[in-house]
C-alpha cells in the first residue's frame, strides 16, 4: 500500500526538478553559452517538442530533428528534450539519434544538463529515480563516446552514477579532462581511449575497471592498467 504514493511523489519530484532545470535553462542559468546560441526557434519547433513530449518514438523525433535542422538550438528547448530522455526509457535507436543531434547542436549543455539530473536522480530512491539515473547514464555515455577526439575542455561528471550503459569493451573514448571524482562506475575494459588529466578522486567502481592501449598526456601506454585509489597502475 505505501510503493504508489512513494512512486507518485518521487515522479513528481523529478518532474520538477526537470521543469526547474528548463526554466534555469532559458534564463541562462544551466549551460554557459554564448549568446548567440539563443535564437528565436521556428513557430513549429514548440509543437514538435510538445509531440516528442507526450509520446517519444521514432516518428516524432523525426519530426523534431527536421526542425531543429532549421536553427541553432535555444536553452529552452535544449532542456525540455534532454528531459524527455532523461524522464522516458526510449528506444536505443531514438536515444542515438536524439544524442547525435544534440552532441551536434550543443555538446556541452547538453552533458551538464545531464550530470544535473543524474545527480538529483541520485538522491531519489524511487523506481523512477532509478529509471532516470539509468537513462542519464546511458546518455552521458553516448554524449562521451561522440565527444570529439580533439576537444580538451574539462568536463564534469563528477557525483554522478553512470553504472548503466558503460561502454562495452572495444569502444574508444576522448576522457581527456573529464572529472569523475565521487562518481560511481562499472567495472569494464575502456580500450585507445585518451584519459589525460581525467579525475578519479574517490570514484567508486563496481568491480574492476581497466584501461587497454590508452593515451596519458604524451604517452600512450601499450598496455593494460587498473583504477586504484582514483590512479591507474600497471
């Protein structure tokens, strides 16, 4: 008798957060943009963001990509879709593909927007803040995977859970600068991936997690390395 009301209150407790992140969004207040990455969207953006809203598939993100192809994308609408995908458990093909546009449009938003509400899912025991926190790591993961092999700007990821949707073994990564401290990993095997300067501090990892032929600065080590005390030894 007492899951429901806990599972009611802890959606609508998400829901808000989500809507508050939103509103900072248009304010200004999540993603440090220029303000040129605030321009006024198409009148039909609003109605295909409200469409994916209320039944997020194939066919209406479709919708939705062909409109955000028109203009740069606003922190407003940024949040609202970054928080159907935090709040529903998409297709995997959906969730890529709503990655790839945003990793394009705004990459860094898009991920501190992610690490916000994977942090305030962290706190919440409901299974819907269970269901968040995974798809919050899914999305960090793919955003990871389709950061630029290039791109050296810090990332933060720190106090996160980002246990669901690890890379599987063969994937590289660009970890270059990325702040993981007090966050929770899975175990796993990173291969070629480049973890220069990237932060462990009291990361809590559920197994053992390995790095395989990975770049540290200059040198990239042709062997195999294990996470210990927030540093890689061989």
């Amino acid at each position: 008798m007492t899951d429901r009301p806990v599972a009611k209150t802890g959606f609508a407790r998400l829901a808000l957060a989500v809507a508050a992140f939103a509103l900072l969004a248009a304010c200004g207040g999540v993603s440090k943009r220029p303000s040129d990455r605030a321009p006024a969207q198409s009148a039909s953006l609003a109605p295909a963001i409200a469409a994916f809203e209320k039944n997020p598939n194939a066919a209406t993100w479709e919708n939705l990509h062909a409109e955000l192809l028109k203009a740069p994308i606003a922190p407003a609408a940024e949040s609202r879709i970054v928080g159907v995908l935090a709040m529903r458990t998409l297709p995997r093909n959906v969730l890529d593909a709503a990655a790839v546009d945003l990793a394009t449009l705004d990459w860094g938003g898009t991920v501190e927007l992610t690490r916000k509400l994977n942090v305030v899912a962290r706190s919440d025991p409901s299974p819907q803040g269970k269901a968040m926190v995974g798809n919050t790591s899914r999305l960090a993961w793919l955003m990871l995977a389709l950061r630029a092999n290039y791109a050296i700007e810090p990332v933060d990821l720190s106090h996160t859970d980002l246990r669901t949707g690890a890379p599987s073994v063969g994937q590289s990564m660009n970890l270059a600068n990325a702040d993981f401290s007090g966050s929770e990993l899975l175990g796993t095997t990173w291969r070629s991936s480049n973890v220069t300067n990237a932060i462990f501090d009291g990361t809590d990892v559920l197994g053992v997690l390995r790095c395989a032929n990975c770049t540290f600065g200059t040198l990239q080590y042709p062997g195999t390395v294990t996470l210990t005390g927030g540093k890689w030894v061989p």
